[in-house]
C-alpha cells in the first residue's frame, strides 16, 4: 500500500476578496437606500430590489442550464425558505428601530453581529481561532467610532436593531450551514424570492405603494435590485462555501467603511479623523481573523 501524496492546503484568499467585493457592494448600496427611500417606503423598496435580483439570477440560471444541456443542482425549497425569512426578520427590526434611534447607533449596533456569529459558532461547539476573537473586538471598536455614536445606553430602538444583528448573525451562519449543500444561485434566488414576497405583502399593507413612486426611485432600485442583491448576497452565498463564518462577518462589515467611502465621495459628507480612525481598525480587525484563520485552516488539514 504506497503512501498518499498530500493535496495542497486550502486556499480561501479568493473567498475572502468575494466577500470583500460583497462588503463593498452592500456600503455603497446605503446610497442607493437613502437616495431610493424619498420616493417609497422601505417594505416597498426592498420588495422591488429583491424581486429584480431574483428575477435577473433566474433568467442567469436558465441560460446556464440551457448552455450546458444538462440539469443544475437543485437547492432545497426549506433552506431558501429559512435565509430569506432570516433577511427579512433583520431588515424589518432594522427598519423598525430606526424609527426609534439614530442611524450611527443603528450602524454600530446591527455591526454587532461579527461578535455574535464566532459566539453562536462557539456555543454550537465550533472552534473559532482566536486571531478571528481579537478581529472581532477590532472590528466592534471601529464600528462604534465609524458610527459616532456617543452613549452606550439602549434604547428601545436600540433594543429592535440589537435584536436585528441576531437575525444577521444567524444568516451568515445558515449560509454557511447550508452553502455547500446546495446549487449556490439556485439557493440565493430562492432566498431572493422569499424577501420579495414578505416585504411586498407588509408593503401593500401599510405603505400602498404608487407606480409614481417606484419610477422616481427606479435608479436607486436598479442598484438595489442588480448589484446590492444580485450581485452581493449572491457572491456571500458562494464566496461563504470557503469561509470561516467568524471571519467572514467581520469582512463583511467593512460594508460601514465603504458606506463611509460612499457618503463622501457621492455625497460630500465630512470625513472626520474619529471615522478614519475607526476605519483602520476595522481593516486592522479583518486582516488579523483572516491571518488566523488562513493559519488555522491550514493547521486542521495538516
């Protein structure tokens, strides 16, 4: 019996630039949100954003389907089910607790999630590297100065966008959960779809949307709809499949960075020495659970 060659370590680099790429999607996307939000409620916003995502992924799938002439991977209907009701479950608490807090709290709170997802990951017995720990407190301490919050008292806003970073955590965990046992477009259409439908059905409800609307805010939605949800989530579905999810939630949260980058650069907000200094350690945060993770990763398969 002759000795097997070992295979080369994995490589996640490629993972991590995806969820980078993602993370700079969605912080640009705060744009587009604000920009889209003074012609229709959120609920209707986010249902025509994820429907167009879904729609463009389907079309996507069914030109890949027919330019390989043979059947795709299915994804199972319960686990698109579950992600899309976690996406919702965070949107909605966000949005509701925005109505009862400030934006830069809301921020630093729902970035709250990058402790969150190491600690469920722990508590499910997981091994988190402890490098992907000290990118996580990193990362905290970055978000509350990007945030300008100035107070750690919670609110009950503040309560409903805490509650939200729960529901965020738990879907970078389903992803990773549940990614790799699933055709990865397949899976986030499905979530796509899932989204769509619920906030449509809470927008019809309470912010009887207008078709005069949705035009005005039809820019703002094409972003949205093609790039934030089509091309973002997507790349987290299948950028996660190589991930460490501790690590993978902080770099995603460098999304608060590039929606800072954003403001500035398109909007000609201030950029202050405390943002730039909470930006650093953010990226400091990221750098240091993706060292550790890389080298855990490489020591488990050794």
């Amino acid at each position: 019996m002759t000795a097997s060659t070992p295979s080369a370590p994995p490589r996640p680099w490629l993972a991590h630039g995806l969820l980078l790429l993602t993370a700079a999607v969605w912080g640009l996307a705060f744009v587009a949100q604000r920009a889209g939000m003074a012609y229709v409620g959120p609920f209707t916003y986010n249902a025509a954003r994820f429907a167009l995502g879904a729609a463009v992924l389907e079309v996507l799938l069914r030109g890949l389907q027919a330019r390989t002439r043979r059947p795709r991977p299915q994804a199972h209907m319960r686990h698109g089910l579950l992600l899309g009701l976690l996406i919702f479950a965070g949107a909605s608490l966000q949005q509701a607790g925005l109505v009862y807090t400030t934006a830069g709290k809301a921020g630093f709170i729902t970035g709250l999630y990058v402790v969150l997802v190491p600690l469920l990951s722990a508590l499910a017995g997981r091994r988190v590297p402890r490098a992907v720990w000290w990118g996580a407190g990193l990362a905290v301490v970055g978000l509350y100065l990007l945030s300008g919050a100035e107070t750690w008292r919670l609110a009950k806003g503040d309560l409903l966008v805490l509650l939200s970073a729960f529901f965020w955590a738990l879907h970078v965990l389903a992803v990773d959960r549940f990614g790799g046992q699933n055709d990865s477009l397949r899976l986030a259409a499905r979530q796509f779809w899932v989204v769509a439908a619920l906030s449509a059905g809470v927008a019809w409800l309470g912010e009887r949307p207008a078709w005069a609307g949705l035009w005005a805010a039809g820019p703002a939605i094409l972003y949205g709809g093609l790039i934030s949800v089509g091309v973002g989530y997507t790349l987290q579905v299948v950028a996660q499949r190589r991930a460490e999810p501790g690590l993978a939630a902080i770099i995603l949260s460098l999304e608060a960075v590039f929606a800072l980058l954003g403001g500035v650069v398109l909007l000609g907000e201030a950029l202050t020495t405390r943002s730039l200094v909470g930006a650093s350690l953010m990226l400091a945060g990221m750098i240091l659970a993706q060292r550790g993770a890389t080298a855990a990763r490489v020591q488990d398969f050794r």
